[in-house]
C-alpha cells in the first residue's frame, strides 16, 4: 500500500474510532475506562511502541523496558472491530502509541516544550496519552 492509502485508511480509522469514542452524555462504565493490553484483546494487531526504542523523535527509548500497549477497555474493543473490518481487505492495524507512564510524558515535554507536538505535563487538562 502506498503512503497515501495509508494516510486515507488512518484518517478513516482515525474518524471511526474518533465518533464511536464520543459520548452519549453519559459516565463511561468502570470497566470500559479500565486500561488493558490490546493484545489481549486481539493478538492480530501489531505493536511497534516508537517510544520504546529509538525511532522516535528523542532518538532513544523512554519508556520503561517491556511496557504494554494499553488502552482503555473501550478503545481496545473498538480497535479490534477495525482489525476486523481491514482484514478481509488484507490490512491491519499497527499501533505506535498508546497510554504513555508520566515519567515518558515528562521527557517528552522536556525535549520539545511544544504544545505542538507534546501536552505540558503542568496543564490540568493533560494529555490524551497520560492519566
């Protein structure tokens, strides 16, 4: 698949998992807000954590040795119905980001202290990847 099929599938899916994740107005469930191994939930999706090893902005790992792909329940079940829908067509997922522990998030923000690029730690709103 050429780049641009791959921008068009990732901005598809990007969509899709974006509206499936806004809420009805009502509290999410414990459970769905509980954070879980997406391969756990389905194997068949590729993890590549960029920020475990050095391809990545920094050029060095900053996460813990052996850190998961997590996510929340919801989200990982959301993901595998998208892995299941770009199977038939010969595509899947493949994860470079997920939860990120404080400690990477706070590396990040010091190497760029770009609201661009990275949330400031410092910020009450925060980050998508942190909690």
């Amino acid at each position: 698949m050429n780049r641009r099929s791959w921008l068009i599938v990732s901005l598809g899916l990007s969509a899709l998992l974006f509206s499936a994740s806004v809420s009805s107005g009502e509290p999410a469930s414990a459970a769905a807000s509980q954070f879980v191994r997406i391969q756990d939930i389905d194997p068949t999706i590729v993890i590549d954590l960029r920020y475990a090893g050095t391809n990545n902005m920094l050029g060095r790992p900053i996460y813990p040795p052996g850190t998961p792909a997590l996510v929340r329940a919801s989200v990982a079940l959301r993901l595998a119905t998208a892995q299941k829908y770009l199977k038939p067509y010969g595509y899947g997922l493949k994860i470079w980001d997920a939860y990120r522990p404080k400690i990477a998030h706070a590396q990040l923000w010091e190497a760029t202290q770009n609201n661009s690029y990275v949330a400031d730690p410092n910020d009450p709103f925060g980050s998508m990847h942190t909690r």
